[in-house]
C-alpha cells in the first residue's frame, strides 16, 4: 500500500520539496510505500496557453526519485480525455492508503474534478485525504512553476534558484562545435517544450564536461569556451549567471 501525490512538479521547487518531504514523513510513519504520479505538462498547454517546461521529463523523475520510492510519469494527452471518476479510479485510487494533494490540485476531463469531488471519493474507497496548503517564500508570496518560469525568462536566475532550492541547469543539445585559435564555439539547440532565457550573455558552467564559458542566447544558442571535442547530440546541462542583454 501507498501513501500516492500527484502533480507536474515542474522544477520540483520549495513547494514541492515541502509537500514530498510531507509525503515521505507519513509513509515512514504508517510503514508504507511512497510514489508520485508526475502529470508530463499542465492543463495550459492544452489550450496553447504554456511557453515550456522548467525541467525536462527525466530531470523531473531524476529530482522527484529523491524523495519518493517510485515515481510514474503521464502523458496529458493520453489521460486528458478521462472522467475524473475514471481517472481516480485507475491511478488515484489503486493501492493507495493515504492520498496527498496540492491545495489547487484539479483532475480528470477539462480539469473539473475538485477538492470537493476528491474528498468524496476518497471517503468511498476509505483512503486518508490530506491537503497540503501552498508555501510562501520570505515575502509571503505563493512560491509556483509559473513564478519561477518568468523569472528564468527575465533571466534573473538567482531570484529562480532561491525559489527552485536547488541550481536551475539550462538543457541542451549540441549540433556543432568549431574553434578559432584558442576559442571554442559550441552550438546549441534546446529542447522543444523547455522555457529558455530570453535574449542574452550569461556565464555558463557544465559541471559534468569541466566546461565553462559564455553562453549567447538569440535566435541561436552559443557557447563560447576553450576548444572542446562535444560529439553531436550530446546533452549539456549548464548553469547559469550574470545574465546581460
């Protein structure tokens, strides 16, 4: 049996680590299993409403495997079309002990199912419902995925990672690298479906590769460090700082 969470946990924030953190404590307590169900995007994005995801799917479930035993990610457009009964039933409900949700938590077709639904359900199938309120920052401002995602685009990366409680790694991909005398050019390509700092010169650090440098952020994304032998499609994860247009 499980104490089960579900949410898009997008950058898996300060808000997240309290509710995961939360989640985790009741499981140790009742010796039971912790899992999430990861939602791959929000109900936004189904409306052409949403510019891009913090972290990727898989640095998702790589942060959330942290704090939980097992975490499922779901696909949006393959359980968009579900009742929020069905939905409750198929995942919500199967296994689960204790239920912990977020305090704006909504489920099932076009997002309808409620606090008020899911307490009903809950009490149908005998599971434990607990609600766990927002978290503010030290302004009592609502820390969410949608603050900080603004806040990356504005490139003001350290109100972002003060938020985040953890580095904000800009994902990419390399397509190419050149170099001229003892300069290398690296070029980029981020994900579709990945928010990006708009236009600008940020210092760059890729951790893994050893690599620092300057990373020019146009219509193209360049990496501007010592010559480097990056094979293409390789993955770079860099950290950014001191963001100019």
């Amino acid at each position: 049996m499980y104490v089960t969470t579900i949410g898009v946990f997008d950058g898996v924030h300060l808000g997240h680590k309290a509710l995961l953190k939360r989640v985790q404590q009741i499981a140790d307590e009742h010796s039971l299993r912790s899992r999430a169900f990861v939602v791959s995007h929000p109900f936004e994005q189904l409306k052409g409403e949403f510019d891009g995801l913090i972290t990727s799917h898989e640095r998702r479930i790589l942060l959330l495997s942290q704090y939980l035993d097992e975490v499922y990610l779901l696909d949006l457009r393959k359980i968009k079309d579900m009742t929020a009964e069905s939905f409750f039933e198929q995942f919500l409900a199967r296994d689960t002990r204790i239920l912990i949700v977020g305090k704006d938590f909504r489920f099932g077709r076009n997002a309808l199912g409620d606090s008020t639904l899911l307490e009903k359900l809950c009490r149908e199938k005998a599971i434990d419902l607990e609600v766990f309120d927002e978290v503010a920052d030290e302004n009592h401002v609502r820390i969410s995925s949608s603050r900080i995602r603004e806040l990356i685009k504005k490139g003001r990366m350290e109100e972002a990672e003060r938020l985040l409680g953890h580095d904000y790694l800009l994902e990419a991909v390399v397509l190419n690298t050149s170099k001229s005398d003892s300069t290398g050019v690296v070029e980029l390509k981020i994900p579709e479906g990945l928010i990006r700092p708009e236009n600008g010169i940020f210092e760059a650090e890729e951790r893994n590769l050893n690599i620092r440098g300057r990373l020019i952020l146009d219509r193209e994304a360049r990496l501007i460090t010592q010559p480097v032998r990056l094979a293409p499609g390789t993955y770079v994860h860099l950290k950014l700082s001191g963001g100019r247009t």
